[in-house]
C-alpha cells in the first residue's frame, strides 16, 4: 500500500521486542523492502515515525497465537493493493453486513466485494478446535466406562476370590459394617496407587504433546481434579457395591459352599 506519510502504528509486541520497558513513541523504524513488499509497491516507505502502540492482535490463525510484530502504516485511494477494511457497527452484524454490502455495490457495481463479520471469521478458525474438542470428549467418555467397568468388573472378582474370608470373619462376629470398611479400606489402596501412577503418566503424556500443540495447557486445575474425583469416586462405588452384597450373604451358606 502508499503511505501518505512517514509515520506507523505498531503492536505492543513490536514495541517490545524493539524498545523493551521504553516509551516507542517517537522511535523510528527502517521499514525494508521485503517488509514492504516490494519498492515498486511502496517507494515513499523507508524510515517512518512510531506514532501510536495497538493491542496485539492474531492476524493470520489462531492457533498461531499473537503476531509477533505489526506494523500498520496509513493508506490512500490511490494504492495498487486493494484495502481490507474493518468497519465497527453498532447494529446486528448481519444487517450491518447487508447495509455494507449494499452501499459497496451502489459505488462499485462491476467489482465484488466479500463481506464478513468478525464473528463468522472467528467461528470458521474455531470450528475445527470444537469438532477435535467433541470427538475427544466422547472418546474420553468411552475410555471412561471401559475403565469404570473394568474396574467394577475387578474388584467383584477380588471379593469374590475372598468370599471364603469373609465368611470366616463374620462367623467369629465381625459386622458387616466392619467387614465393608475392610474391603474398602484395603481396595482404596489398590486404588490410590493406580491413581498415582495414571496421574504421573497423564503428566508425561501432557507434557510431550505441549510441544506439538502449544494450546495445551497442564495448568487446568479443575479438569485435573475432576478426572481423580470420578475415579475416585468409581473406585469406591465398585468396591462397595460387591463388598455390601458379600456381607450380607449368610456365613454358613458361604462356608457350606466352600
């Protein structure tokens, strides 16, 4: 684009990078020809005046994050490069987007011009996060039931192998309360130490995939937690619920089997 004069805007990243914890206003910057696409393009640009600092912004995709440096430098009419313009609206965006649309088309019939709004921009980089977010959460569901299952499924075979015990201590006047707890007590232990491990090979895992997807994050608190509360939570349902049936089987019907 022609620049109108030798001043810019430039982001706070830009600022710095270049003048760390100094005022950019006033600064010069040498703006190169790779910079400006090329000399033909933009012969008035060499050196220009920092004349304000913007808020970073994410010109290109979001997963890229922030731009590393901006640098936005004045138009005119009359530059080669057709401008891409952001107009703030105080109406609906799609009646906004009609109006502009409209107005676009009553001053140049034979050009066309796309019109969109930022929220429809943002939604088309988003979708493709929301539709790996969804098949993760449903596969996250599944590996969850597979593991509650398993889980139920093992713990009914250990108090099962223990029936024999069981019988034996209720006969010599242990409670079924006190027999539950037992069981409990001792299957929180085996479940404490799956926990650990599980948590500690999450963290690796979490861990490696940072540096091919930046926008994981380990600092999620409450996804952390909530993941040991539920299986916390299935262990000790799945402990409890065949340790309360073997309780209230009748010592003598267990021994007589035995």
């Amino acid at each position: 684009m022609e620049s109108e004069g030798p001043v810019a805007i430039i982001s706070q990243k830009t600022a710095q990078r270049y003048w760390p914890g100094q005022d950019a206003i006033g600064r010069t910057i040498e703006i190169g020809r790779e910079a400006r696409g090329g000399a033909s393009e933009q012969p008035n640009i060499g050196q220009v005046t920092v004349v304000g600092v913007a808020s970073d912004v994410v010109s290109a995709l979001l997963m890229d994050g922030f731009d590393a440096a901006m640098i936005y430098l004045p138009t005119s009419a009359s530059a080669k490069r057709a401008p891409l313009p952001l107009i703030r609206a105080r109406t609906d965006s799609a009646v906004a987007r009609n109006l502009l649309d409209e107005a676009l088309r009553a001053v140049q019939p034979d050009r066309a011009a796309v019109v969109m709004s930022s929220e429809d921009g943002f939604a088309i980089q988003v979708y493709p996060f929301l539709a790996a977010a969804w098949i993760g959460t449903m596969l996250g569901a599944i590996a969850l039931a597979l593991s509650i299952s398993g889980m139920y499924g093992v713990m009914s075979y250990l108090v099962t192998q223990r029936s024999r015990e069981i019988g034996v201590r209720m006969a010599l006047g242990a409670s079924p309360g006190r027999v539950v707890k037992m069981i409990l007590q001792q299957s929180g232990q085996i479940s404490g130490i799956g926990i650990v491990i599980g948590l500690v090979l999450s963290a690796v895992s979490a861990r490696l995939l940072t540096h091919i997807f930046f926008m994981i994050k380990m600092t999620d608190v409450l996804g952390w937690i909530g993941a040991v509360a539920i299986v916390t939570t299935a262990a000790v349902i799945s402990a409890f619920i065949p340790a309360r049936h073997a309780s209230l089987i009748d010592p003598a019907e267990t021994l007589r089997a035995e």
